[in-house]
C-alpha cells in the first residue's frame, strides 16, 4: 500500500503543479497581449477579471504544490486539490458550458476522473506521516 500512497502522491503533485504552470501561461499570454479576450466558459469570470483570477489561481496552485512536496502545509495543498475538481465539476457539469461532442464530453470526464484522482493523492500527501529526521 506503501507503493500506490507514493505514486499517487506523485501523480497529484505532477497533476497540480502543470496545471498551474499551464494556468500561468495562459493569463501571462493574455496579459502580454494587452486584450483581456481570454474565453473559459466553464470559470464564471470574464475580461480583465478573468485573466487575473485565472494568474492567481496559477500562483496559489504552484504555491500549494511545491510547499506540500516539501512537507509544509498539506492541507492546504488538499483544499487546493478539492477546490480544482469543485471549479471542474461547477464549471463543466452545472453550468450552462455547452460540450462540441460525445467526444468532448468524455474529455471532460477524463479530465474530471484526473483531478478527482489527483485529490485522492492530496489527501494521501496531507495523512502522510512526516519522516523522522
């Protein structure tokens, strides 16, 4: 059981930690740009609005990831992970986003079964016993 606690705990840094790089990226794009004509239906910001909420939550994920890998504030690495897959399930699922495709929609759940799994690795990180130094 040792063994999978790692991985997972492995794969939800991995998971959250490109998220919010790839986050970053795109607000920094659109920022540079000068236009704020960034379009995420699934978030429920718009504009100027969206580009910088969009930047923060990239910060705040890189931030929570690379503090829980280094054993400071788990858990709020863990309420990053279960505020990811809230913004999914809202954003995709109850909100009026309309899918292209049987495609997409399978997509999305993938996606959502990712972060859902990666949340699992979150909490796995905050239960996990420090190590004896």
């Amino acid at each position: 059981m040792k063994v999978a606690g790692v991985i997972m705990r492995a794969y939800s840094y991995l998971f959250h930690f490109l998220l919010a790089l790839f986050l970053i990226a795109l607000a920094l794009v659109t920022w540079s740009g000068g236009v704020h004509n960034l379009k995420l239906r699934m978030l429920p910001w718009e504009g100027a609005t969206l580009t910088y909420s969009v930047l923060v939550m990239g910060l705040a994920g890189v931030a929570a990831t690379i503090l829980a890998y280094k054993g400071i504030l788990r858990p709020v690495f863990f309420i990053w992970s279960l505020f990811v897959l809230a913004m999914m399930i809202k954003g995709y699922i109850f909100s009026a986003y309309i899918f292209a495709g049987a495609a997409e929609w399978f997509r999305v759940l993938a996606f959502i079964l990712a972060a859902a799994v990666a949340a699992a690795g979150a909490w796995s990180a905050w239960k996990e016993q420090p190590a004896n130094r």
